[in-house]
C-alpha cells in the first residue's frame, strides 16, 4: 500500500493542476493518471486558447509540459486506472486495476469527461480531419469555410451562433423537431441568416477521403436521404463524464454522473475534492479545468495541514 497526503486521480490539466499547488503548499503528492496520462489534450494538434502560447502549441507538448512541471516539483506519477475509491472520512482508500492499493488524507478526482460521438460511418477516421467535437477549440480553423453542427441543445445552438460568425454557412442538424436549448438561443438562432436548420435528420454517413467533404443526411421521418456539402461536423451531442467508476463509493454524482463540488471544489465528503470536465456541465475547456484543478489543490492542501 502507497500512503500519501494527497492521491490525485487523473492526470489532464486538472490534475497536473491540483499537483502543482498541493506539492508546493508541502504535500506528499501522488498522481495516478490512468490509461492516459495528459488526458483529452492529447487527442489535439493545434491549442490556440491556452493563455501564455504566442503560438498554437500542440496538445501534446503541453501536456507533456505539464507532467515535466509536476514531476520537477516532486510529483509521484503513476499509470494507475483506480477501480474503487473507499472511505467516508479521511483517510480515503483507493484501488487500482492492477490491484495496487493507496491510502490517503486527501484525494482530487479530476478524471475528465469524453465526448459523446455520432458512431455514423467515416465520423471515427475523420476525427481531427474535419470533425470536431470543440466549436470553442477548432472553429477557428473553419474560417471562411461551410460547417455543420450536430445537436438541439445549448452546446450545439452556441456553436452554430460561434460559427456562424466566421463560417459563410452553417447548418444545424437535429433529429427532432424540438430542443433542449433556451428559447432564447433558439431564437437567436432562427434570426441568424446564415444559419439554416435541418430537423428530424440524422447523419448517416461522414463523407470524406482524407478530410471531411460533406454528409449524408437521413430524414428519419420520411426516411429520404439528402447528400450536402460541407468542409467540417461539429458534433455537440454532449460528453460522457468518467465517473462510472465512483458508482459505488460515497460521493455524489448528479444526474448526468458529473461529481457535485461547491466553489471550493469539495465534494460532499469532506476531504475528496473534484475538479475539471468530470465536475464541469458547460464550459469544457482546458484552462478551466486547470483553474478549477488549481483551487482543489489549494483546497486539498488546507485539508491536510489540519488533518496532519
Ligand atoms: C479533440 C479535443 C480537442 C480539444 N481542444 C481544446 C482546445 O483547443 N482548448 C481547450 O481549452 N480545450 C480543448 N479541449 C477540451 C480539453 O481537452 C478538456 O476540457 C480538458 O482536457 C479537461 O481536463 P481534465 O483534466 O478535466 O480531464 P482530461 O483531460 O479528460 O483528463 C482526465 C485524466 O483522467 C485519467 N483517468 C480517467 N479515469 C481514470 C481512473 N479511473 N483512474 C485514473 N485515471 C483516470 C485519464 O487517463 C486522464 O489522464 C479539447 C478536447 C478534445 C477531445
């Protein structure tokens, strides 16, 4: 069994985060980062909204940028996937794949989220050609260019009122004729020229050699099939929180399997902070999770200097 003050679960920009500030406030760190350490940033080439980069930086340099940073400041980083998180008061017993045990007085879960996809044929090898699950992150990139945004709800109206600033046009693809969205966006929306909307439609292929050249829509009404062209897919159906694993611990979890922080980022269990796409409804971005990853660490720090 590894004993530590704090044991921070996952190793994205929330975590590197939460680290960074809990071993400089003197704790005794240790990061297990799962399958992926770096997380979701490692999926990306090009981040141009990272403050502190005159240039894009590729997301794998900052990650790997960020792990350097904790592990210079004297951060323990396994590749521990943790199974089980156990323990309603400090200290907290933690379990990993391989069967590796941890023990300590504070934890940080910052175990990230992953987007939803459509799952139609040519999205999966298209990925990062083209389709993008990160209006925020890559409609830059589409300047000038004709998008298509997937979804009903605020993420995808968002996206297509974003785009539809820099893109001549944009169409929203929905498969119902009703929307999760404000009637407030939505009208924003319907008020908005160059966006147009195609509803009860689903895409039913990603058409594309090497980049995205348009997509096969499917009336799922009336079953027609509608071929347009377009030079990017933004899929905004949602993302899947990676907190399955905390099903049976004692931590709570909103309906949509998002960990429940206050503004401290502590969870209902006093000692086990939260912070990054994993606590994040909204605003999935990486300087949010590092800030929110940021005020868990100093948090995690507090805890332990008055549990020491
Ligand atoms: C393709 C793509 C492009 C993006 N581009 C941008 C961009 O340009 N700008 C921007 O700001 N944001 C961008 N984002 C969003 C950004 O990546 C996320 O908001 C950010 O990475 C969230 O950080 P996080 O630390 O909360 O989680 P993640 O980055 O998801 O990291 C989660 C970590 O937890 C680990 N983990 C998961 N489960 C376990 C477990 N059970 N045990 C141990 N470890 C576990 C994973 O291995 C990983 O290390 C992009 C996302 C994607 C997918």
């Amino acid at each position: 069994m590894k004993k530590t003050d704090l044991l921070i679960i996952g190793a994205g920009p929330a975590g590197c985060s939460a680290a960074i500030y809990a071993v400089r406030a003197g704790l005794k760190t240790i990061i297990a980062g799962g399958a992926m350490p770096g997380g979701q940033l490692l999926q990306t080439n090009d981040i141009e909204n990272y403050a502190g980069f005159v240039n894009p930086v590729g997301g794998y340099e900052l990650m790997d940028n960020m792990l350097k940073q904790c592990k210079r400041l004297g951060v323990e980083i396994t590749t521990d996937q943790i199974v089980k998180l156990s323990g309603t008061k400090t200290p907290f017993t933690a379990t990993a794949a391989g069967g590796e045990t941890y023990e300590a007085t504070a934890v940080v879960i910052a175990t990230g989220a992953s987007a939803r996809w459509l799952g139609a044929p040519g999205e999966d090898k298209l990925r990062g050609h083209g389709v993008s699950a990160c209006a925020t992150c890559d409609g830059f990139f589409f300047k000038g260019k004709n998008v298509v945004v997937v979804g009903g709800g605020n993420t995808a109206f968002e996206d297509a009122l974003f785009l539809s600033k820099i893109c001549p046009s944009v169409t929203l693809v929905h498969r119902r004729e009703g929307f999760r969205a404000d009637a407030v966006t939505v009208e924003k929306v319907k008020n908005t020229p160059n966006i147009k909307m195609k509803l009860n439609c689903v895409v039913d292929e990603v058409l594309g050699d090497g980049k995205v050249t348009g997509a096969r829509l499917k009336n799922v009404q009336t079953g027609a099939i509608e071929e347009i062209a377009c030079d990017g897919i933004f899929v905004a159906v949602g993302a899947v929180p990676q907190t399955g694993w905390l099903k049976d611990s004692p931590v709570e979890l909103d309906g949509a399997g998002l960990v429940k922080v206050n503004y401290k980022q502590a969870t209902n269990i006093d000692g086990i902070f939260a912070a990054g796409d994993c606590t994040e409804p909204e605003f999935r971005q990486a300087s949010i999770a590092a800030g929110t990853g940021a005020k868990a660490g100093i948090s995690a720090a507090a805890f332990v200097n008055l549990h020491k």
